[in-house]
C-alpha cells in the first residue's frame, strides 16, 4: 500500500509524462482487447451445442473441387454405413418469402432434418421439433422460428400454434428456437427436410446444397473418422463410378469449419495488435528509464538508508503496473468503442456477431494485459535500479550525465525494437493496400454506372409453371422499361459480382465425352433478352439473344470468350451445339451457340471462368426450377438508380401484390460490398501500422530530446569551439538514423517471414513486393529522421554561453 500511495503522487508529480504513457498503453491495451473480444467470440467460445468438440462437418471433395455439398444419395448411404457417428443429420440453406403477421419480406432460411436439433443437443425455447413423420411427408406443413425473428413478427404474442404464410403456402409454427442458436449462418426460419428432399430427381450426382452433421461416438476420435468415412466413399465409387470418381469425403470439426474463411484475417489483427503493444511497451519503459536516471540520486539516497536492492525494483514495478492499469482502464473504453463500431458496421460479416460483445472475460482479460503490461515494461527500468552505483551517484552533478552506458545502450535498443516492429506492420499494411488496389482495379466486364439491381425471389408453389413464371418476368420488365427515366431493364438468374454462380454439366456435339475425365462444366444464367445491352456487355461475335428465342424455336445460348477460348480452341464456336448433362442423351434437347460476348466478373479475381446465357423464356428441365425461381431485376437508369427505386416498387405492388422486392441497391454498391471483408482487414492494418508509426516517432523522438537536453553543456562547448548549427544539427540527426537504419535492418528480416505468411490474403501481388519494401522503409525513415530534427534544431538554437552556463 504505501507503495500503492507513493506511486501515485508521482504520477500526479509528472502530469505530462502520466498523460503521454497512457494515451499510449490505451492505444495497445484498447486495441488487443478489441481483438480479442472479437477472436474469442469468434474462434474460441465453444458452440452453443451439447459436447460440441464431438460435432463435426461432412462435405464432398474432389481434386477439382476443396469442398462440395453432398448428394442425397451420398448423404443416405452416409448415414446408414458409417459406424463411429452417434447420428448423422442434414441441413439446406436456402431463402423464404414470408407473409402474413406483418410486410411480406425475405429471410434466410434452413431445412433440416428431425434429428438435427437431438444431435446438437438443442432444447427449443418454446413448442416442439419436427416428428419424424412431418419430416418424411407434408401432411402437415410445419415450422420452427429462430427467437428474433419470432418476436419481430409476433410482438407480445406467444409465436408457437400461430399461422405463418411461407412461399405463397400456409404453415403453422410449433416451435421458438433458443436465442443463442446459429448453424454455421443465422437463419429466421426453419422448415423439414425430407419433404424438399423427397422431390429431388434420381441423380446421385446432383449437389443440391445439402450439408450434413454428425457426432462423434464416445471414445471415437476424427482421425479415426476420417479413415472410415474414406473406406466409405472408396465403396461408392467402385458401386456408382459415373457420379463418384474422384469423390472423397472432407470430415472437419463444426468449430473449424464455421471460422474457415475468417482466422487468417483474425490471426494477422491479433499479431498487429501484439506488435503495437509491444511498440506501446517500449515506449513507456523508455519514458520510465529516462525518469529513472532523473532518479538516481534519489534511488541511491534511499540505498545509503538501508532499502534493498530489491525494495526499490519493486517500488518501479509498483509505478509501471499503476501507470499500466490506467492505461488499461482507458484502453477498455477504446476497446468498447471499437467493438461497438465493428459489430454495428455491415461490413463486418463475422460469423456469431451477436456474441461480440464487451462482457466480464473481457475485462478481466484487460486486467490481467494491464498488470503483464506493467510488469514488462517496468522491469527496464527496475533491472537498472538494481545496478545504481551508490556513491557515484550521490557524488555526481546533474548537469551533464546521461545516465550509464547500459542504460543508454539499453533506451537505443528498445527504440531499434519499436522501429522494427513498426517497419514489419508498415510493410504488412502496404501489401495489403497495394492488394486492395490491384482488387478494385479489376474491370468486371460491365458498365456498373446507374445500374439498380434488386432481387425478386418467386415462390415456388404459386410459379411452379414455366409459362406463369415467364409471362410474369416480361410483364414487370416491360413495365419497369416503359418508366421514365429507365434506359433499359432485364431479369438474370444470378446478378454479376454477387460471388456466387450456378455452374452445370454439359457435352459438346463436336466432343463427345469418352468417360467421366471428359465432362466439362460452365457457369449458367438464365436471362430475359435485354440483359447483357443493360449492362454493357460487349458482344464479340454473332448475336445476342432475342425476344423471338422463345419456346417452339430452336434453343440457343450466348457463351462469353473464356468459354469460347477454353471448349472451342480450333474451332469457331458460332453454330456449334451443346447440351445440358454430362452425356449425350437423345431425348434432350441441343442449344446452339448464337454469339459470344466479353467475360463478365462474377466476383473480384484474376481470371473468368467459362459462362453461358440462355433465354429465360425457353425454360429448363425441371431439376433447374429452383434456379429459375432467384431472379434478380437489373435497370439502367438515365440518372441516379436511386431515383427509380419507388417507381420500380409501385410497379410490382400493381403486378403483383404480395412479391417482395428485396436487397435493392445500386450495382456500384454491390460491387463495393463484395471487397467489404479485404477493405477491413486492410483499413484495420493501416491504422495499427500508422499507430505503430507514430509511436516509433515519439520513441526516436523521446530519444534524441532526453539525449540533446542532457548534452546541453556538451553542444555548447562544440558551438564555442566554432561548430556551426548546421553540423550541430546533422550531429543529432545522424544518431537518430543510425538507430533508425540498424532498426529498418531489423523490420525487413522480419517483413520477409510475415509477408510469406500474408500470402493468402493478398490478390495479385506478391509477398515480398519489390514496391512495398522499398517504399516502407522510406516512410519510418522520414518520420525517424524528422523525429530527429525536431530536437536537433532546438539544440542548434542554444546560445552557447546559455549552455556552458547550464
């Protein structure tokens, strides 16, 4: 305690040197707690299921393909072969338009089957699962809600027994899940399985989007897992070769699988938050050092008085961890505020963001960084108390020392330490500028300029029939084209950019496949006449599809170059004929190539991938009714797209009342929200490294002021030999490059590892960018050099009898 008090007044005896160390340890503290919430949440907290390390994920893999949805037939053989899972389940993600209670509106949606929830071990909220028989059939048509969604759309009301208008069909819900539930992606609404799955055509080789989960028997291990679920897909390609060649399966904990795409980008913000913390550290124990040589006098005082050696260390430890947890109390409150900022952003798009939050673990995390903070930094200048020479000290004057030769050594070490650092985080933030630079200088293939798009999910009961659907989809196109300042207006079955692309099977007349090494693949959009003039899309060959492509005429498709270049190398592909499936079949009908067209981006990447356009109005097979029910309008607007928005909306509302018109947004919007996840890490990066900058500054800084003013009488004894101010100044600028230099050396040995390990979060440039690493450097090093000058100048400015009289 009387530590405790005597730490106190000195921090309120050094206003200044308190305030500059706080703000300081904030910054650090505030960032890693900020990160850390967001990790723990993330990447630690167990999943809201009983013994959830005994879950894990089953996904299809082939060398062409990392991870796949399963077959049905896969999944059933799956489930009834595999001996070390307690239960093997299923889910779908998928989309619903919900009516009735409320606005119509679209939401996300899961199937799953009945023995799903009993797997995970999840006890609904309110009501009941599904029974087995009202997943096998819909003889009843049930649902379960996810708890916000319920008490949204039934406020004050108990939601469970109530009527729920799904997809133009009523259901009656049964059961509330628990708030805390989320499978993988949150969803409002939950619906059976085994009716959906019941109408899916017999192919095993159709991935309809089906994920399944399994637990793990007690005392079964996932390598053991892994072993038999491989022996199992071994059976299967020897019984079904066509479907299953080359098909393995991806066994991965639930856990893992969830946090795939975001722990490397986790991962490098938790690195550049420790490495500001440490910058942060060296900092202050270079401000506690040099208060600590201010000090010697009084330290030897109370060592000629009988207190150990040891006593006085921790009398400084005492002051560094007080100082530290002030640092942590204001670092909290930057922490909340930053973790407020990321979860309300939505351009975040962390899984289990409602689990982000500022709770009692974190603030004991930031006590315990706060007292491991102090400590570290306190134990410079608490190592040095150690080592004070008694009678030198008492006998030495103030004027003109310095301190020891180790504790100079020791403050230009700490400041090579905090330059390095600062240099690696410099170079990690620019790799991923010039990353984020080469992403959004991608052409997409478009004029994305006064484009609105918007999604117009059909239900599947009311537009089931291919006429209805079509005569429906160039009504409101006819429509939405005749308003006032609409230049143009089409419906796609998947919008450009939207990072997700239907991809079919199809054969070439002019390349009959020889076995399954043959078939060939190619994104697919179905897309009414004036969809690819809306957007711009350069033709390059041939024609565009037409309004007189219509049912009874021969079926055509529009292919972009890349498939041209990569299915039709020596010959023109105008004329040329193909057909869906992977073989040949006789009774399907061919489409004929009519025109090629530029490659449209259907995500920011390096190359295009072959695509095909066919006429909505010649309608699929039934296997792609689905894919034809997610139609997405596009119109080109005159001026701002924004303007045609309640136009557009008072139009469907006359076609069609209860069709909701969903995500409606601008397409340059669009295309800016697809890089929203590389634009955080990045911004992110950039701050810490700036904050690492700065702080490495205030470090050469701190530095070269606490040398010029205890060099005073020194400087003044070379000015009245004669040295100028200008050779006074270059004096203390080239020591503070020389610690700058030696720490530049230092950052670009570890710049060269944590690049390599950056390389999967960077498009289109390499780890070690030759532009990068030349231009980092130059940066610290004007701010080393102008942290130098600054007290430089100063010292130039000194009168010399003012000096020697010092």
């Amino acid at each position: 305690m009387q530590d405790l008090r005597l730490a106190l007044r000195n921090l309120r005896r050094r206003p200044a040197l308190t305030a500059i160390a706080v703000v300081t340890l904030a910054l650090g503290i505030g960032a890693n707690v900020a990160v850390f919430t967001v990790s723990s949440a993330v990447l630690l907290a167990p999943l809201p299921y009983d013994k959830p390390d005994e879950i894990v994920t089953l996904n299809e893999r082939t060398p062409d393909f990392p991870i796949l949805s399963v077959t049905r037939y896969n999944f059933e053989d799956w489930r009834t072969r595999a001996m070390t899972f307690a239960g093997v389940a299923a889910f779908r993600p998928t989309n619903v338009t919900v009516t009735g209670a409320g606005e119509p509106e679209r939401v996300p949606a899961k199937m799953i089957t009945s023995t799903l929830l009993p797997l995970l071990g999840v006890r609904m909220e309110r009501g009941r699962n599904f029974t087995d028989d009202e997943d096998r059939a819909s003889v009843e048509a049930v649902v379960i809600l996810g708890a916000s969604f319920a008490q949204r759309r039934f406020p004050g009301t108990n939601a469970v027994g109530q009527p729920l208008q799904i997809d133009n069909r009523p259901y009656t819900v049964v059961g509330i899940m628990p708030h805390q539930f989320e499978l993988f992606q949150p969803a409002d609404v939950y619906l059976p399985f085994g009716p959906w799955a019941a109408t899916l055509p017999e192919d095993r080789g159709w991935h309809p989007g089906i994920f399944p989960i399994a637990r793990l028997k007690s005392g079964e291990t996932i390598e053991r897992a892994r072993v038999e679920m491989d022996g199992i897909a071994q059976q299967l390609e020897a019984e079904y070769p066509e479907s299953n060649r080359n098909v393995r399966v991806l066994v991965a904990r639930a856990q893992d699988q969830m946090v795939q795409n975001v722990r490397p980008a986790i991962v490098m913000l938790t690195g550049a938050v420790a490495v500001v913390l440490l910058i942060a550290c060296a900092n202050v124990a270079n401000l506690l050092l040099a208060r600590a040589v201010d000090r010697r006098k009084e330290i030897a005082v109370r060592a000629a008085l009988g207190a150990s050696r040891p006593r006085i260390a921790r009398e400084l430890i005492v002051d560094s961890v007080v100082l530290a947890s002030l640092g942590g109390i204001a670092g909290l409150l930057v922490a909340a505020w930053s973790v407020s900022l990321l979860t309300s952003a939505p351009i975040a798009g962390l899984p289990r963001m409602q689990n982000i939050t500022v709770d009692w673990p974190v603030v004991f995390f930031a006590i315990g960084l706060s007292i491991v903070t102090g400590i570290v930094f306190g134990l410079v200048p608490a190592a040095h108390a150690m080592h004070v020479p008694i009678r030198e000290s008492l006998n030495q004057e103030t004027r003109g020392g310095s301190g020891s030769v180790r504790q100079r050594r020791t403050r230009s070490a700490l400041v090579v330490i905090e330059v390095g650092l600062a240099l690696v985080l410099l170079v990690g933030a620019g790799l991923l500028l010039r990353s984020f630079s080469r992403l959004t200088h991608v052409r997409p293939g478009f004029d994305a300029t006064n484009l609105l798009v918007a999604n117009l999910p059909l239900s599947p009961q009311r537009y089931s029939d291919s006429t209805a659907r079509t005569s429906l989809v160039e009504r409101i196109v006819s429509r939405v084209r005749g308003l006032p300042g609409v230049r143009g207006a089409a419906m796609t079955t998947v919008l450009p950019m939207s990072g997700s692309a239907a991809v079919i099977h199809f054969n070439r007349a002019a390349y009959p496949p020889k076995g399954p090494d043959d078939y060939v693949m190619a994104g697919y959009r179905a897309v009414t006449p004036d969809y690819l003039p809306t957007l711009g899309v350069p033709l390059r060959r041939g024609r565009t599809l037409a309004d007189r492509d219509r049912v009874g005429t021969m079926r055509v498709a529009v292919i972009n170059g890349s498939m041209a270049r990569q299915y039709f190398p020596d010959r023109d592909p105008i004329g040329q004929r193909i057909q869906l499936g992977t073989e040949p079949d006789p009774e399907a009908p061919m489409l004929e190539i009519v025109g090629v067209v530029g490659d449209v981006k259907q995500a920011f990447e390096a190359g295009s991938h072959a695509e095909m356009f066919v006429p909505y109005a010649q309608y699929p097979e039934p296997i792609l009714t689905g894919m034809y029910l997610n139609t997405a309008l596009v119109v080109r607007t005159a001026g701002g797209p924004a303007d045609a928005i309640a136009s557009v909306r008072a139009v469907l509302r006359e076609i069609e009342p209860g069709q909701p018109l969903v995500n409606v947004r601008t397409m340059e919007d669009a295309i800016t929200g697809s890089v929203a996840q590389p634009r955080l890490q990045m911004t992110l990066l950039v701050i810490f490294a700036s904050i690492a900058v700065a702080l490495a500054a205030v470090g050469v800084y701190g530095v070269m002021g606490y040398t010029v003013s205890r060099r005073i009488p020194e400087i003044g004894v070379r000015m009245a030999m004669g040295a100028s101010p200008r050779q006074v100044i270059g004096m203390v600028v080239w020591q503070g490059a020389q610690l700058a230099l030696v720490g530049m050396i230092v950052g670009l040995i570890g710049a060269v590892f944590v690049s390599g390990a950056m390389q999967t979060l960077l498009f289109e440039v390499k780890g070690l960018d030759p532009l990068t690493f030349a231009i980092a450097p130059v940066v610290l090093g004007s701010a080393a050099l102008l942290a130098s000058y600054v007290p430089a100048r100063r010292a130039a400015r000194i009168s010399p009898l003012a000096a020697l009289g010092r």
